[in-house]
C-alpha cells in the first residue's frame, strides 16, 4: 500500500518538494479541500451563525450543525453529544472543570498516568488539589506502556474518574482501552479519553468504546487550528453545568436569575468557531475517503522502517521499537535534543525535539527529552531515508567534539 500518491493534496508540500515533513503528532499539514472550505465559508457567507435573521446567517447556521451532524456521525454520537472548543487542551479542561469541580470530593480517586500529555494530566492535578481528592497513576510496564493488568492495581470502589490517553504523543502506545473502560464502569467510574494522537489516525467509534468523554483537536486530523471537539455522553453533559458564561449559551437571563440552552449550546459560549467547524467535518470526510484503517496501517510501516534503520546506527537508543503507531521516539548518546534537531533542519526534515508537553514520561524514561519523528499517510519512505541521512550527519557532527 502506497499512500504518499496524497501527498499532491498538499500545497506546502507541493510548494516544497524536498521537504520531510515528520512532525504531524504537532501538528497535520492541511489538504486542498479542508483550505477549500475555511475559503468557502468567507467567501461565500462570512456572516455569523444563530443569530441573524437573514438568508445568508441561516445558510451559514446550516452549514456550521451540518458539521456537527457529520461529525457525530464519523464518531458514532449524537449530535447533542458534540461539543466544539479551541482543541483538545479546552475539551480536556472542559471536562475537569465542569465535571470534575462539580462531582468530585475528598476521598474519592482519579486515576492517570505518567504516559500524559499535560493537557490530560494537569486538570485532573488540579480537581485534586482544589478538592481533596486523590490523584493515582497507573504502573507503566517496563517499555512504557499501560496494561489492565496495572490499571487493575490502582482501580478501587473510591475511583470516579479514569483519565487516560488513548494513544501517547510521545511513545506511539496504544492503550487497551475497551477492557479499561469495562473495568471502570464497574466500580462506577467515568472515562475521560485524551483522543488527540488517536482520532486523526484510526477508526474511533464512541459507542463502541463506551467512552464517557473524547477530546480531540482538528489541527492534528488535517483541520483548521483553534477548533476541537469535546464528545460527552447525553447524561452527563445533560447534568454538567457550563464553565463559560455569556453570548450565545444563555437561554433567559433577569437580574435575578439566568438559564442555559441544552447541550451542546449550553458549553459553547460567544461566536464559535465557524470556518474552523466547517473545515473539520471536511478533514473528516477527506480522511474518511482514505480509510483510517489504511492510514494506521500505513504509517505504521514507515515508522517500522524508520526504527529498523535507526538500529542500525549504535549511537542512536530508540525508545518505542514496539510502537504499533506513527511515531518515533529516540535520542543520539549524549546529544542534547534540541542540539539534534537543529542539524535536521539543515536537511529540510521536520521533527520535534524535548518533553513534547509530556514532562513525566520523558523522566520515566530518564531523559531531559526526546526527539521524536512522527509520521502521516502523506509521508514516503524517501522521506525516512532523508531523516536517517539526518540522523547520521548529526551523529557525525557533534561527534567531533
Ligand atoms: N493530548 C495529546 C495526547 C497531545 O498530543 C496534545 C498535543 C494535546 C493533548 C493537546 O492538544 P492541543 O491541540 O490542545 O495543543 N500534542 C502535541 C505534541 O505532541 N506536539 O505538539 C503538540
């Protein structure tokens, strides 16, 4: 399977065809239609959304719930269920806020991880801290992983909260997290899923999962920057309160009381995101065309051909070799990350190098950082020989000293 033929979709790569681009888990680069789309809606309505009464606002309405529609539909939800906000840091923190200051109390538990991305880890330390409960991380197994069978040491009858991430932005790994959930309704507990590096790259069905919360960004699945979704099931949206008041989310308001529409209104407040919407259920229809099975499949292979290479160098330690993802974890011995990087730019190769917002997995691993190449359908295997080419001139050049 040869995925790359997408490539052509992308004008930053067309504009720059000796680029390697491995730096997607930050951020994906956009395709024509999703530009098309934003482009649309500012050129064809570019007025705002609930609020005129006028043809183009009701046009413009349409097209932003026709976008939640699909994308509930992509997700298997409800289109109630379909919270939009800045990106996965807002769904996440939405979460913690509303339903973490409202539901948790001192003595109960939440359980993470030290595979978290801050943006997972820190609400929940902060619900903890402000109330009293307490904060327990699951065991990681000797590469790095989560397991049921650690998740199942720290789960008791107190836990209330499981927030974890699906798939890490650092290691690749994939959390078993079906048979997690399963095992944390049956104490009672709700799942919070960090779905940021997870969405943009497999078939993710909520229902099936049975996930309470999904958090995700557009900017990472080919969508526009600042729009995310926060999928909550009915129930519990239902009884959260907002966190967020004003515009838009209010349904009467007196000087002596104020009421909130339903969800998902109720959680957006002020004008939302309306280009970054409709360019998000498009990114999904594009990646839908491709199929997410071919994708993870895909991108799969050239990260097992980017860490077979990377073996191959004796001053390189890899920290995932079992990733069953896109991405790459590693470090040249005695090479500061970042110092790494820096040679990598000279070779048009994109990557990211440090903590990667994920400061207690790079100290589970022992290091100050990591660098770290991650991969998309729109990458080639030319662009993994590129990198390693890369990888061998940093080697060399701070070898020297
Ligand atoms: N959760 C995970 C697992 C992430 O990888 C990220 C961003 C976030 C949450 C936050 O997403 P945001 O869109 O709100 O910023 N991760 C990365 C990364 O790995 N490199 O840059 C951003």
């Amino acid at each position: 399977m040869d995925l790359s033929v997408y490539k052509k979709d992308f004008p930053v790569l067309r504009d720059n065809p000796n680029l390697a681009y491995l730096d997607s888990a930050a951020m994906a680069l956009k395709p024509d239609c999703v530009i098309k789309a934003v482009d649309d809606y500012y050129n064809k309505l570019g007025v705002n959304v609930h609020r005129g009464v006028y043809g183009l606002s009701y046009q413009a309405t349409d097209k932003y719930e026709a976008a939640r529609t699909n994308i509930a539909n992509c997700l298997g939800a409800e289109f109630e269920e379909i919270v939009f906000t800045r990106g996965a840091s807002a769904s996440l923190n939405l979460v913690a806020q509303s339903y973490g200051m409202n539901f948790i109390k001192e003595g109960d538990e939440v359980i993470t991880s030290e595979l978290e991305h801050h943006s997972s880890h820190m609400p929940w330390f902060n619900v903890c801290e402000k109330t009293g409960a307490t904060l327990k991380y699951i065991p990681l197994d000797k590469e790095g992983r989560i397991t049921v069978e650690n998740f199942k040491k720290v789960l008791t009858k107190n836990t209330k909260v499981v927030a974890i991430t699906y798939v890490s932005n650092v290691l690749g790994y994939v959390t078993p997290i079906k048979e997690i959930i399963k095992l944390a309704h049956e104490v009672g507990a709700i799942v919070s899923l960090d779905g940021a590096q997870a969405v943009p790259h497999m078939k993710v069905n909520v229902k099936d999962l049975d996930c309470d919360f999904l958090s995700f960004s557009g900017h990472k699945m080919c969508g526009p920057t600042g729009i995310g979704v926060l999928y909550g099931k009915k129930k519990l949206l239902e009884k959260m309160p907002p966190i967020e008041f004003g515009g838009d989310m209010a349904d009467t308001v007196t000087k002596d009381s104020q009421t909130y529409k339903a969800t998902p209104y109720k959680f957006e407040t002020g004008t939302p995101i309306i280009a970054g919407a409709i360019g998000l259920s498009e990114a999904f229809n594009y990646l839908n065309k491709i199929g997410f099975d071919n994708i993870s499949k895909y991108e799969n292979e050239l990260a097992k051909y980017a860490i077979s290479k990377l073996k191959e160098i004796p001053e390189v330690i890899v920290y995932n070799e079992t990733c069953e993802t896109g991405t790459v974890s590693f470090n040249l011995k005695g090479i500061h990350p970042h110092d790494a990087a820096s040679v990598f730019d000279n070779h048009g190769v994109c990557i990211r190098a440090g903590h990667h917002c994920a400061q207690l997995i790079t100290s589970w691993l022992d290091t100050i950082g990591t660098v770290r190449a991650s991969f998309y359908f729109y990458n080639t295997l030319e662009d993994v020989d590129r990198f390693i080419e890369a990888v061998k001139d940093a080697k060399d050049f701070f070898g020297q000293f």
